[in-house]
C-alpha cells in the first residue's frame, strides 16, 4: 500500500540531504499518516482511512461526511 492520503491525496516528496559540505543525496519526506477508524452515523457503520494529520483536523473541523463528500468530488476517495 502506497503512503498516501486517502482524503486529501497528500503523499511522499523528493529532496536532498545537504551536508556542511553542501554534498547533497536524494531523500524522501514522507506524508504524516495514521491510519484511524471513523464513524459515519448516516450509514451507521465504520470505515477505516489512511489520513494525514491535517485531513484529521479538517475532518474535526467539518465533520466526516462532509470531508468524505469533498473527497469523494476531487477525485481522491471512491
């Protein structure tokens, strides 16, 4: 499974590692994701998502559904 937002489509970016002597090597930095149980009371049952820690405080903000209803209209959640 690739490490990637199911909500919000955030995923892994490439940089380098600089060193003091500005040699510089390719890195990754890696989306903050946790995978977390909802409850979505329309349809009275859970779902389990992968969610990067700004979707969570978007869906504490917004609510679920509407954070599912979003996704679902960008494209990033079936």
């Amino acid at each position: 499974m690739s490490r990637v937002c199911e909500l919000t489509g955030k995923k892994a970016m490439v940089g380098n590692n600089v060193s003091h002597a500005m040699n510089k090597t390719k890195r990754r930095f890696n989306a903050n994701l946790i995978k977390k149980r909802f409850y979505i009371p329309e349809e009275d049952k859970w779902i389990t998502l992968k969610v990067s820690t700004a979707a969570l405080k978007t869906i504490n903000k917004i609510g679920i559904s509407a954070a599912l209803k979003t996704a679902k209209a960008k494209g990033f959640y079936k």
